[in-house]
C-alpha cells in the first residue's frame, strides 16, 4: 500500500476515535434516559412498596403472661363458655407426659383433667366442643372420640380416613380439621364424615404442617408445625392472607424454661376478645394483641 494511503488510513482512525471519546457520555446519558423513561419498563421492588411478605405479616404485642405446666405437651388449645382447655399428647420420648384434657387454671398452668388416654395405646391430640360433646383426635389411630360435654363421659367414637390426627376447630357449622399436611377436612359434627377437603396454599405454594387450629372471627388461624409462624387462613379458597411470626414469643419461652419443644397453641376467647398462645411443655401461656 503506498504510504500516501497509509497516512490517510491513520488520520481518519484517529479522527474516528477521538470522535467516539468525546462522544461516548452523550451516548451512555440518551440511553439511560431513554429506558429510564421507557413506560414499559419493568419495575423495581422499592418501586413497588412492601414486599408480599411485609405485608402479609401481622403486627403484634404481648398484652399479658400465666403460667403453663410445663408437664404438658399441648396439642388443643381453645376457650369453651369463657373457660380455657388444653388436651395434651405422651410422645414416648417424654416418659412422664400424659394424653389427657380439661379446663386450664390460668392462675396455675395445671389442667384440672376431666378424661385420660392410655399412653401405651393412644396419643391424645386436638379437641373441640360442638353441639354439647368433645371430640378429642388421636394422633395415629385414626380414631376420634365423643364425650359428653356436661359430664366428660366417653359416649362414642369415629374413625377417619386421615393417615393422622392434629388439631380441630370450628366455624360452627362444621368441624375443620387438620392431619400435618397442606390439607384441611371439614366434617359433619353428627356422623363425623368429610363433607369437604382445602388446600391451604402461600402464594400459590403449598403450606405443610398445619397443627393447631382456631377459627377467629371468619378465618381459620393455624399453627405450623416445628415453626413459630402462625398463618391466617381463608376458609373460602384456603389461601394465606396474614402470618404472625411469634419468634419473639418462643425466645422469651426458652430464657424462661430451656426444657420445652415446639410452639402450639392458639385460643380465641370470643367473649373478651382476647387471644392465647403456647407451646409443648412451655411454662408461660402469652396473652396477644394483634388485628384480627
């Protein structure tokens, strides 16, 4: 190539690069406005406010404390005629805890026991008080007993297709029950037969290990299992539409007793519009306040 085109070449390549570098912020600052400016550009979490969970988490406060007998292993939590009971399990790792339910002495923690399982065949779990009779699940036997609700006496018995018995609950109508799954059965309180079956979903995930259940001014609250959440539920569709996160509660639990196990427990007192948690063998039963 003769040197005449070499010099041309090497101008008008240096010219064209001191072009682009004067030139390159113009360019980065039109396109940054352009899709900055872009409406369909998608936006930002902070562009759209609290994240799903933020908002469905529910504010709460400890309003009060009694004391739990830290013997009992807590499997049904629930306020009859302005009374509080509590049944009770007997794992087999805990030698000394008895399957047994009655009303609660909140000025002492102990169940006064109206009517006990044999432990060697029976694992007490939830109850419920329905049409002037307990039903009382057990865990594994896929049994569910009847007492009368006057004089605590066995009167009779279901069994249930559920592989396990957890917690029940009422609307009133019906018995909502739970087995450790994502599932809830609602039966009939006369015979005792699914009249339906929900699937209690997050955001469109399943959520495993429902336990515990209290049915609250139109929702359905329930315990999660091996958690200290616990979710409110639409009975309508089975969707989560509020959580609590008590991990504060069962903190102050353990600093009080070491010695205990998972959080369980959820009773409405209609009559004073007051709610209560515990747990298995805890040594507090906590007062709360939260919007419901």
């Amino acid at each position: 190539m003769p040197p005449i085109f070499k010099f041309i070449i090497k101008k008008y390549l240096n010219y064209i690069t001191k072009f682009i570098m004067k030139s390159f912020p113009v360019l980065i600052i039109a396109i940054v406005f352009f899709f900055g400016c872009n409406p369909k550009e998608q936006k930002t979490t902070s562009d759209l406010g609290p994240s799903e969970k933020e908002k469905s988490l529910l504010s709460y406060s400890i309003a009060n404390q009694f004391p739990h007998d830290t013997m009992s292993f807590t499997e049904g939590f629930l306020f009859h005629e302005g009374q509080l009971f509590e049944s009770t399990g007997s794992p087999d790792n805990v030698p000394y805890a008895r399957s047994v339910f009655g009303p609660l002495d909140l000025n002492t923690g102990k169940i006064n026991v109206k009517a006990e399982l044999d432990r060697k065949v029976y694992f007490g779990e939830g109850i419920l008080f329905i049409n002037n009779q307990i039903f009382q699940l057990t865990y594994k036997n896929q049994i569910c007993f009847v007492y009368d609700a006057k004089t605590y006496k066995k009167i009779k018995q279901y069994s249930f297709a559920n592989t396990e018995g957890w917690g029940m609950t009422t609307d009133g109508k019906e018995i909502i029950m739970s087995d450790g799954t994502n599932m809830l059965t609602f039966l009939n309180p006369d015979n005792f037969t699914p009249t339906r079956s929900l699937q209690i979903t997050d955001n469109g995930f399943a959520v495993d290990y429902l336990n515990e259940l209290e049915f609250i001014k139109g929702y359905i609250y329930a315990n999660i299992w091996g958690t200290n959440t616990i979710v409110k539920i639409n009975p309508v569709d089975g969707n989560v539409v509020g959580k609590l996160d008590l991990t504060a509660v069962a903190e102050d639990a353990r600093s009080k007793h070491p010695r205990l196990f998972e959080m369980n427990g959820i009773a409405y007192d209609a009559s004073a519009d007051k709610i209560y948690v515990t747990g298995k063998m805890w040594s507090q039963i906590y007062q709360i306040d939260f919007a419901h």
